[in-house]
C-alpha cells in the first residue's frame, strides 16, 4: 500500500504535522469509519469520515466523527443553502479523484466547500482518510481547518431531529 497520496502530498506541501497509519480496510463493512475506528483503536468521535454531498446542487464536503450522521438541514444551513442531499458514489468519485471508502477531504481533483464538526476541534488529533482505502492520516484538528479552509460547525444530526 502506497503511503503517499495527493492528500498526504497537500499536507506536506502546506507544512502540517501528520502521520500516517494504516489498516485492514474491509470491504464489506457496513459502516467504513466506524471500522477504522475499530481497526486503529481510536474512539468514533475521534476518527473522522468524509462525505460528499450536493447543497442546492453544487458539490460541498462534510467530515464528521465516524459514529455520527450528518444533518442535512444543518449542511445545507452551514453553506447558506435551503436543500441538501448526499452525492451518488460514482459522482463522489468524479469530483474528488478519489474512490469511495479512501474520500479524503485532502488533494481532492476539485476543491470544495469543506465543513468539519465543530465538536472534533476540542480533540488534540483525530484521523481522517488520507486518500486511500486503509489509510489515515492523524493530525491536530485546526490544522485540517486551516488547510482545507472549512467552516466549523455544527452538522451532526441530534436524535430526533427532522434530516
């Protein structure tokens, strides 16, 4: 398994403090994060998982902790838009360069709008996928912020609320 990416390429190129740890992904996981959350003996909230969606149309990034869903009112909330809906894998796959289970908000082929759970800040690293399935990179949250340029906020969906 090749341990340099175009994300870890990105990190590298900006000066971030990363490293770079890898695991048996499987496959036929039925929640990849909350695997490799298992698989590298970190808690879910710290490892996070990138997802792309569509808010009003047009392609944005969320990354929250693997054991969390996002809410799509408060994504689309988040990016100043009314709707928003989950991106199809394959289109997933187009804009970002990157196949789905290895989507790293990282050196993605198209920059996009990026927003991290604003929750993931209080941690001092989490991990977050470095471009390729098995691969992760830890590395201090506000770096990730400050490279991807995103917004911090609140997008995780509270039990009970509308999606």
């Amino acid at each position: 398994m090749a341990k340099t990416t175009r994300a870890t390429q990105t990190l590298a190129k900006q000066g971030v403090t990363f490293e770079v740890h890898s695991y048996d992904y499987d496959p036929e996981a039925q929640r990849t994060g909350m695997q490799a959350a298992e698989a590298l003996g970190e808690p879910p909230d710290r490892v996070l998982k990138t997802l792309m969606a569509l808010v009003d149309g047009k392609p944005v990034c969320a990354v929250v902790p693997s054991d969390r869903e996002v809410s799509m009112k408060k994504l689309a909330a988040t990016f100043g838009g009314k709707s928003a809906q989950m991106m199809k894998p394959a289109d997933a796959e187009r804009v970002t360069g990157y196949k789905v289970g290895g989507i790293s908000p990282f050196g993605q082929a198209r920059k996009t709008p990026t927003a991290i759970e604003e929750a993931a800040l209080a941690h001092p690293y989490v991990f977050i996928n470095a471009g390729q399935r098995g691969l992760q990179v830890k590395l201090a949250p506000k770096d990730a912020v400050k490279v991807l340029d995103a917004i911090a906020a609140g997008l995780a969906a509270q039990s009970g609320d509308p999606t």
